[in-house]
C-alpha cells in the first residue's frame, strides 16, 4: 500500500470541519464535567446520609460502566421513553457526565486539603456559608485542583471518537466517511492521528506547566 | 455591671467523653478571665461553645442578654436557629492556637475582607481601620506580605487585629501561643496585655502561660474534669490556693516549666 497525497488533500477539508466538531465537544463535554463534578463533590459533602450514600452509587454505577454502552443507551433506548436528543447533545452530555464522576474526586480532594480552621475562622468572622466557599475554601482549593483537570481535559479529547458511533461527524467519523467512500483507511487514519496529537501534546505540555505554577499554597507554622 | 456570659448547667460530652459537667459561670461585661487547667478539661470547648463552634447538649448559655444556643419562639424556648446564632456571632470574636489566617490573601486582606463582608465597610473604611490595628499590633512594615512569609508570632497578630477588626463585645483567646516558638511568645502577649489595659471588651483567655494569666486576668477559673475547681483574683489562685487539686497543678506545672 503507498502513501497518496491526493487521498491526503481530499479528505483535509472534511478532517478540519471534523476536528471543530471534535474541540467543541470536548470543550462543551469538559464544562458539564466541571460544574457537574464540583456539585457532586459538595452534595458528597453534604449531612444527610441518604445523599451521600445515593451519590455514591451513582457515580460508581457510572465510572464502573463503559462510555460506548452509556452512549447507546442515551442515545438509541431513550427515545422509547419519550426523550428525543441531539447526537450531538447527547454525546457531550454522556462524556460530561461519565467524566464528572472522576472530576469531583479532584474538587474533594482539593476541599478536604483545606483545613478544618480555615473553615472555623470562617465562623469565627460570620461568614455564611456562601461566603466561607467563595471567599475562603475555593480560592485554596482550586489552583491544585488545575492540573488535574487539565489532564482530565486531554482524557475527553482522546475519548470524543466514541461520539462517532452515535452518528457524530467527529474528526474520526469524518476520516471513517472518507475512508468507506474512497477504500482507503491509510491516509485518513493517519491525518486523524496527527491532529490528535497536535492537539494533545501542546496541551499536555501547558498542563505540566500549569502543575509547577500552581502548588499548593504554603501555610507557615 | 451585667453579666455579658452566663452558663447555666451546660453539659456536653465528646462520644463517652463528658467534658463539661453542669457547668455554671458568670462573666461581667468588660472581665478579662484567664482560664487555666491540665488538657482536657475542658477550657477550649468553653469557648468552642461561645464562638459556636461546638453544640452544647444540655443547659443555657446566655450572651448579652440573649440566649446563645436557643430563642423564644412565642414564648416557647426552640433551639437557636442559623439566623439567630448568626446575629449572636456577632458579639464574638476569636483568636486561634493555629492562626487560621487565610493563606491567599495578603495579612491586610486578611483583616480587610471580612469588615468588608460582613461589616458592610467600604474598601477605605476597612483599609483604614486595618492599618490602625496593625499599628496596634505593630506590624505596618508587614501588612502585604502573605502569611506564609511571616513567622508565627506575626501571623498570630495578624489574626488578632482580623478578629478586633470586626469590634466584637467578647474576645476568645484559645492558647494562642502554645504553637509559637518560645522566643516568639512575648511578641504575641505583649499585644494581649495592651488590649486587656486599654479595652473594655471582655476577653477570655485559655492559656498555660501562668506568669501572664497573672497579670493579664481580672479572675483565674482553674478547671479540671469538665468543672471550674476553683476561681479568684490572680493572687490568690496563684499565691495562695484553697483547692488541693490546684496547687497540685500548679506544682506540676512549675516544674514542668523549670
């Protein structure tokens, strides 16, 4: 088999048109996994034990099943029960979702290496609680927290291809197009694995900057 | 005067722990107490209480003229609600063992940003009255270095000009200098000293520094197994003690000490 540059150029358009579809859904899918992550790890925190023990099921039942069965799922058994959804929309949901399970492991790590004092002190001056989160736990708690999700940004970039399988023309459906049309899986297989490389090591390369920026704050005693 | 604290037979244990036993206690507006005893007896949680940090199980603790831990409700006593024991909070202000400053803020930030919050103050307002109180604490050349550029002893009185910053009616000091290192201990007391002298709030002190409980209190409790032992003018707890197992403590402590 050789290599042919006509292959190459042909598909490019597609594979550019492909790879915005790619960077939105990983943009979109990584929004849902924040907010929806921070949410989970302060309700975990929360006093009332049929929350936590509920979230906790939850979130296992979720990390402990494959992306692709869960994509299916939302995508070709919920229209039986009346619930229509984008492929598109269901497939950043699906990512958001499944990738909130790990991320509030991130925002609770980060919360529990906020002391407890910082908390009373927070008391002691009468702020309420919105007031301690905003003011005094989150600004601590969040630039460890940065390095850790910017890899776990990276993980839902390689992990978009899976939207292909529910009709997604993602920069790997739109390579696969090109490949089923023409027979030949060489050139946009490979031009595939290009810009998801091109993609990910420059960003691995900020997130490990971003770890050496952002230690956690010293406390002197 | 009034009493500005009142316990009234507050009883709180920790699991099979009982820390405090019925404890009774009166502080007049404008005391300053020293509160003295071995580990565990309870001196902390007092405070704890006050600053409500800690439930109380059984009893009443009553601050300014209020009921701390409950409120009437038609004439029926309820336990205190959010709202409530956020309006009492505000008479109470409290210096900890371990500072608890905020580390991503600078010291000034530290005293600004709750006179800002919760006083309501403008930002000049609570700059201005930061930087009087880090006079008063003598630390002006300091006020933007972060805490952990400072040592313990200044950070300790940073956190006191925060907690004086916010002007409450009763100060908490908890062994707030039993995480400092010895030749960092009379920078903190001496700040005490000047407050206990020239204010009228009302302050109470958990401390093992027995020669300042001495000359910083109007009145020393010595506690032991969740009950004030003995309690009188800093002279005569001291000098001279009626309860054995005072002078047992004192004793040992002395010559912990030397």
């Amino acid at each position: 088999m050789n290599w042919s540059w006509d292959h190459a150029y042909a598909v490019l358009p597609q594979l550019l048109k492909g790879l915005v579809i790619t960077i939105e859904a990983t943009i979109v899918a990584s929004l849902i996994a924040y907010v929806l992550g921070l949410a989970i790890a302060i309700l975990k925190m929360s006093k009332s034990k049929s929350m936590r023990v509920s979230l906790y099921w939850i979130t296992e039942f979720i990390r402990r099943t494959p992306i692709l069965v869960q994509l299916y799922v939302v995508f070709y058994v919920l229209p039986d029960f009346g619930i229509f959804l984008e492929a598109f929309t269901c497939g950043v949901i699906v990512l958001g979702v499944h990738f909130s399970t790990y991320t509030s492991e991130v925002f609770r790590a980060g919360i529990d290496n906020v002391s407890k004092g910082q908390w009373e002190a927070a008391k002691s001056l009468n702020y309420n609680p919105y007031q301690a989160w905003k003011y005094v736990i989150l600004p601590q708690a969040i630039p460890p927290m940065i390095p850790p999700l910017a890899n776990y940004l990276i993980t839902m970039f390689k992990e978009t291809p899976l939207l292909a399988f529910i009709t997604v023309v993602e920069l790997f459906r739109a390579a696969d197009q090109y490949s089923n049309s023409y027979y030949t899986y060489l050139e946009p297989m490979t031009l595939v694995g290009v810009f998801f490389l091109l993609v990910s090591i420059p960003s691995a390369m900020i997130a490990m900057k971003l770890e050496k920026k952002f230690k956690p704050i010293k406390v002197a005693r | 005067m009034n009493n500005i604290i009142q316990f009234e037979n507050v009883s709180k244990s920790f699991g099979d722990l009982k820390v405090l036993n019925k404890l009774n206690l009166e502080v007049k507006d404008g005391e300053k107490l020293a509160l003295i005893g071995p580990s565990g007896s309870g001196k902390t949680t007092i405070l704890r209480i006050l600053m409500t940090l800690e439930t109380i199980d059984d009893g009443f603790v009553s601050v300014n003229g209020e009921y701390l831990w409950h409120e009437k409700n038609n004439g029926k006593i309820i336990p205190a609600s959010e709202n409530h024991l956020h309006k009492m909070r505000n008479h109470i202000g409290m210096v900890f063992q371990q500072f608890n400053l905020f580390p991503h803020l600078t010291a000034i930030e530290n005293v600004e940003q709750p006179q800002i919050l919760i006083k309501k103050r403008t930002k000049p307002e609570a700059k201005e009255k930061a930087e009087e109180l880090f006079n008063l604490v003598g630390l002006n050349d300091k006020k933007d270095h972060y805490p952990h550029e400072l040592s313990g002893g200044q950070q300790q009185r940073v956190a006191i000009a925060r907690a004086l910053a916010m002007e409450p009616k009763i100060m908490l000091f908890d062994e707030v200098t039993s995480a400092l290192d010895p030749e960092l201990v009379d920078e903190v007391l001496t700040v005490l000293r000047k407050l206990a002298s020239d204010t009228d709030t009302t302050m109470l002190t958990v401390t093992h520094e027995m020669n300042f409980a001495r000359e910083f209190a109007d009145r020393v409790l010595f506690f032991d197994g969740g009950q004030i032992v003995e309690s009188g003018k800093p002279e005569n707890i001291f000098s001279n003690p009626a309860e054995k197992r005072t002078k047992e403590f004192l004793k040992k402590f002395i010559n912990n000490v030397n």
